[in-house]
C-alpha cells in the first residue's frame, strides 16, 4: 500500500477548520499528475481526485469529508480514506481502456444521472423529466464526438417554438396548451428551453470532466436565450391579500395567512409543527428548506400575532397546519386557492408560489434592507432579491437620496424663470 501524504493543512478535522471557504479547492499531490482535493463549503467539506494526463484533465467527487461527523469510510472520509480512494480511481483511470461502440449522449446523460443521484440532489426527477421529454428523443442517439454547435442551436430554438406541453397518458397523442394571445408565451418557452439546456450542458460537462471526450468546445458556444427569465413577478397589493384572505374557507385560510406572513413556501409551511413557532425570539423555524438548509424566519408583529394565536393550546408535535387533522399534502392547496381567488375577484388566479413573491415585494416597498428580506427566504444572498424585487425599491432609494446632505458648493440663482416660459 502506498504511504499517506502528509499536508499540514489538511491531515486533521482542526486544521481543515481553519481553512476558508471557497470555490477552488484546495490540493495536494500525490503522484504526478495525480493530485486529492478538498473543498470546503457552507456545509462541510468534500474530497476531489484530478488526473491530467495528455493534455486531458479529468476530476471526479470522492465523497463527504469527516468535517462533522466521525470517519466511517462512505458518509464521512478521513484524510488517509480519501487518499486510497484517490489512488484507487487513478488506477481505474490509467488502465488501458476496452473497446466499446461510440460514446453518445444517451450514454453520458446515463452516466450524469448516476452521479446526480449518488450526490442525493433533490430536483433528480425534474432533470430526469426533461432529459425523457426533451433531450433523449431528439439527440440520445448522437455521438457526442460529432456533436456540433449549429446541430445544438437547431434543438435548443426548436424546443422555444414549440407549444408548451400538457400532462398526458403514457400511450395518447402529446397534448399542448394553446398560448395565442398570450404575450409572455414566447418568453415562458425561452425561459423553458434555457433550462433543458442546462441540463444537456451538465451531463456533457460531466462526460468531459471524466475523460469520455476530449473537448467541450461544441456546447460552450450555444448560449441560452437572452433575458428570457425577466420575468415581471406577481404580487397582490395589501387589499387583493385582505380580499383572498377572506374568500378563503377554512382550513385553506390558516396556511394563506402563513404564507403570506412569512414567505415560506407551500412545501416548507406543510412540513411546519407547532413546536417550529418560537414565541420568545418572534421566530419560525423552517427545517428542510429547497436548498437543504434550516432557517429561521423572523416574524413581523402581525405575524407573532397570528403565531400565538394559531398555536395556542396545541401540542408541539402538531402538524402547524393541517386540513382538519390531515397534513396538507402535494397540489391540496391548488383547487381551493383557485376557488379562493374567484370569490375574492382575483383574475387570473394566483399560485400559491405568488404568495411567497407577495411577502417579498411588500417587504421590500416598505424599505425593509434586501439581506434582511433574502435571509428571511433562505437566499445566501441578496442577488435573487435585486433580481425580482429591486426595482420595488426605487422609491427607498429615491429617499435617501433625497436626504443625504448638501455639499454646499451652490450658489444662489440671480435668474427668475418667467411663468409659462419654455
């Protein structure tokens, strides 16, 4: 067995803990050509192996590093793990290859998909989705060595022309929504074909990444469609809220509320228990997020208010809200909303998902600071936040503008305009 390389800032769990956080990783060399590395990240580190050989590069993810949770060889991996597990995908890596037939697209889209589901990604059946509906029909077949940029335009223009899709039994003809006259269909399939491409991109990145093609030259020049996702986000304005609010009936009513206090989304509010409600710090808790993270909301005054009241007298373990005892489930909310909105003269009818852009946008209007605004819905940062809320600010930054002090290198005017003067 080949002996351990030391490094000083990566041997142990407390050296590891000193390094900052960032993208790159962080390498050492264990053969040439051969190097192990370790990323660090907001939730803990990972361990990398890299291979160059011939001009090629190749890099693949080895697993969790022993960050958090004590070594035990699969979901966490100590320094000298992660090194035998290096060498021994180098030793893969390096055998001479077998024979096999060309390498297509069906092929590295197989080989991503298993990667994505080994990383435990939660939007797996979304990529999966589009990959079946979009990318397999049209180009599973091709050899991705052949693979030129026009013949990618052509798929990814031809997926923004065609009509949205409806859900369909497997065996009938593919069903369509008509969208004439509709001035933001061509916009929502552009939006729609940018997405199926990033897809495509990630599974051959993932192919050139591990050595099955030289190059990736043909779909790094196919660029997406340009301001196709600036979109003009959909909120209700204070009484369209009161209107909904009260069309709802009960239990539908309770969640709206939520939603509409905290910004949390259906699935997060669904998954809420009494005991997630923290009368002391004003707060509530959202524990499995999209993103994977836990956070804690901070409520307004009003939404302390609803909190207390909601809560009052339950049992902590106690669905938050629920539809007569029954957990609200995936699309209960949809038909009742659509109902809630027809009584309250709301058209077209909002998703539940307007909801949570509603909290935003309202937040942002009344001069609330956009980090406090983007933490409270989960974002790292404040870029998703100036995306689709910033120009709601302009009146904010009017203000202060307005109000900052005078340089005082003014002087005062000798010229009256006349009245009416152009």
């Amino acid at each position: 067995m080949a002996r351990t390389v030391r490094n000083p800032k990566l041997d142990t769990r407390s050296a590891r803990a000193k390094l900052a956080m960032r993208d790159s990783p962080y390498w050492v060399s264990l053969a040439p050509g051969c190097a192990l590395g370790y990323r660090k990240g907001p939730k803990g580190g990972v361990w990398l192996a890299k291979l160059v050989r011939d001009k090629l590069r190749q890099q693949t993810t080895l697993g969790p590093a022993d960050d958090a949770f004590d070594p035990d060889g699969k979901l966490a991996i100590n320094y000298s793990e992660a090194q035998v597990k290096a060498r021994d995908w180098f030793a893969r890596k390096t055998r001479p290859a077998k024979p096999t037939g060309p390498y297509t697209v069906r092929d590295a889209v197989t080989d991503y998909l298993d990667w994505f589901r080994a990383t435990g990604r939660k939007s797996i059946k979304e990529t999966e989705a589009s990959v079946k509906a979009f990318i397999l029909p049209q180009l599973g077949n091709d050899e991705v060595l052949s693979l030129a940029a026009a013949r990618l335009r052509k798929w990814h223009t031809e997926i923004a022309a065609a009509p949205p899709r409806l859900r369909t039994k497997l065996g009938n003809t593919q069903k369509t929504r008509d969208t004439n006259g509709d001035p933001e269909a061509l916009r929502r399939r552009r939006a729609t074909a940018n997405r199926i491409l990033t897809v495509l991109k990630a599974a051959l990145n993932h192919a050139w990444r591990e050595g099955k093609v030289p190059s990736d030259d043909a779909w790094r020049r196919v660029a997406p469609f340009r301001e196709a996702d600036a979109a003009r986000v959909r909120y209700l304005d204070r009484n369209e809220c009161r209107r909904l609010v009260n069309a709802s009936a009960e239990p539908l009513r309770t969640i709206v509320r939520g939603a509409l206090l905290t910004g949390a989304r259906y699935s997060e509010l669904a998954r809420m228990h009494v005991t997630d409600f923290n009368r002391d710090s004003g707060t509530v808790l959202v524990r499995t997020s999209k993103a994977g993270k836990v956070r804690h909301i901070e409520l307004t005054a009003e939404g302390l208010e609803f909190f207390n009241e909601t809560t009052a007298g339950r049992a902590g373990n106690e669905a938050l809200f629920n539809r007569d005892g029954t957990p609200w489930g995936k699309s209960h909310q949809q038909r009742p909303l659509v109902e809630a909105c027809r009584a309250a003269k709301i058209s077209p009818a909002v998703s539940f998902h307007t909801l949570r852009h509603t909290y935003a946008s309202l937040m942002v209007m009344d001069a609330v600071p956009l980090m406090v605004v983007a933490r409270n819905l989960g974002h790292a940062d404040t870029r998703m936040v100036e995306k689709h809320y910033g120009h709601l600010a302009t009146s904010y930054v009017r203000e202060a503008i307005r109000a900052a002090k005078p340089l005082g290198i003014g002087q005062a005017a000798k010229v009256v305009p006349i009245a009416g003067a152009r």
